[in-house]
C-alpha cells in the first residue's frame, strides 16, 4: 500500500461517506385522518384521472412490454 494511506476494500465506505447520506432527511409518510374511515386500501393523495387518449397509449405500451416479456420467457 502507499505510505500514509490505509488499504480499503473496493468496497468499502469511509466513515465520512456513511456521515454524509446519514444527514439526508427521512422521508416522512403522509399522516392519514383516523377521523374520517375511508375504505382500507385507499391512499392519504388523490390520483390525477389520466387523459383518454394517453390511457390507451400506456394500456398498449404495457401490453407490448408484456408480450415480449412472455415471448422471452418461452425461448
């Protein structure tokens, strides 16, 4: 090793590294009102209705992605 410098595994991570994402804030989850019992399963944000024209785009996207998963799976 070079004098002077500890020799660390590639894959090891220096204290300052850890010090560093450590600082990072949590995310925090969104606080649901227990008040009002809405039906289980349903989310503290409401989800935006997509545009007609584009649901049928994603819908097809996915249903291509799909297929070529399964025609990958049979070879």
């Amino acid at each position: 090793p070079i004098p002077g410098q500890e020799a660390t595994a590639p894959g090891d991570v220096t204290r300052s590294d850890y010090q560093k994402t450590k600082k990072k804030k949590p995310y925090k989850i969104p606080k649901l009102d227990r008040s009002k019992p809405k039906a289980s399963g349903s989310k503290p944000y409401e989800k935006k209705p997509k545009k007609g024209e584009n649901k049928w785009k994603e819908t097809f996207r996915m249903a291509r992605v799909l297929m070529e998963v399964k025609d990958a799976i049979k070879e």
